[in-house]
C-alpha cells in the first residue's frame, strides 16, 4: 500500500485523503509503506490498527554506500520484471498535453485519478 498518489513526484494534497481511505483497508499489525516524507499525517487510525510505517527513500544506498549489492540486485530483478512486460503501471484514462499541465494538476487533486496521470511533452 501507498499513500501517495503519483509515484516518484508524490502529490502531498492528497495523501491525508488517501490514509483516511487506506489505513481502514489494512490487516491488523499490517504494513504501510509510503515514499511520501514531507508531509504531516496523524497516524491515530495506523496506532489502533498496530501498523507499521515504512518510509521508502531509494536513494539510501547510493548516498550512505549501505547495503548498495543488495539495492543493485533488487534494481536488477525489478528490471528484469518490466523487460518481461510483467509489471504495468495503472495509468489514469485522461492523457495530457504539456500545454494541459493545469488540468491535470485538477484532476489528481479532485481524488478522480486512478493511476498515474500521464502528461506527453
């Protein structure tokens, strides 16, 4: 599960949105991961529930030269994953135009977005 809305560029508007709708969707004890930081959340419904939160921040490896064979396996893997056409990204209906970019900023802050908006330059 995540809360944020637009993978990498996360839209920090909607994810308190998004935990009301999600955190009630979890297992007891569950787990939550987010690659949103920068944003203030009250977790009260993930306290009741015993959640553990993740904050993903993939760029740990290369900065601190953590665990980085381990990051490059995975990276590798995922790869591997995509060149095989096994992962498909959930994309909105709506396509944008870059002289559009207003409109789909509205369109992911109205919650009517499913996926990942995309926006052809």
């Amino acid at each position: 599960m995540n809360f944020g809305k637009i993978g990498a560029i996360n839209n920090c508007a909607n994810v308190l949105d998004d935990a009301k709708r999600n955190v009630p969707l979890t297992f007891l004890n569950g787990n939550v991961a987010t690659t949103v930081s920068m944003v203030e959340i009250d977790l009260t419904a993930a306290h009741f529930k015993g959640l553990s939160l993740h904050v993903v921040f993939m760029l740990i490896p290369m900065l601190h030269n953590h665990r980085r064979e381990e990051h490059a396996r995975l990276l590798k893997a995922l790869s591997e994953i995509v060149e095989a056409g096994a992962l498909k990204p959930v994309l909105d209906e709506t396509e944008y135009q870059l002289a559009e970019i207003g409109k789909a900023h509205e369109r992911l802050e109205s919650g009517q977005a499913m996926g990942k908006v995309v926006v052809t330059v």
